[in-house]
C-alpha cells in the first residue's frame, strides 16, 4: 500500500482529445448477465487529466484514480500503451 492508498487502475481508449489537457477514454468490460448467464459488454467513459496533451484518439492508456481535478474529472493518464501513429 502506497502512501495514497490504494488507487484504481484502468485501461482504455481515447476516443476524445479535443479539451486542453483532457482526453476522454473508454473503458470496456465484461460482465455475466443475472438472469441469462450471458456475458454483456459495458462502457464507461472516463475523463483523465493529459498534462502535455499527447494523447491522441485511438491511443491505448492505462488511468488511474486520483482526486477531483474538475466537476468530472478524477482520473490521470499514467502511460501510453499502444500508440496510434
């Protein structure tokens, strides 16, 4: 455990770069539905601090928690994983 606690860590794609500093990433995940025993795909969309705006739309990045920077968003972009030329 770090000195911050133990903060979420996500992996998604950037599907918006158009604010300054901010990129909008998608998250993907499975989930098994209740009553039909089916996996189902959910999204969520995250908005995470860029702080030199490297991020570019289509770019795979891991996120991770951290506090309020604004009214939505609470998460930081860490590292670029794959990266779209």
């Amino acid at each position: 455990m770090t000195e911050r606690g133990l903060r979420r860590r996500l992996v998604g794609t950037v599907v918006s770069n158009r604010m300054n500093k901010t990129a909008l990433v998608l998250v993907e995940r499975l989930t098994k539905h209740r009553t039909y025993n089916k996996y189902v795909k959910r999204r969520v969309k995250y908005m995470a601090h860029d702080p030199q705006n490297l991020c570019q739309i289509g770019d795979k990045v891991r996120i991770i928690e951290s506090r309020p920077l604004s009214k939505r968003k609470r998460w930081h972009v860490i590292e670029r994983i794959n990266i779209v030329v």
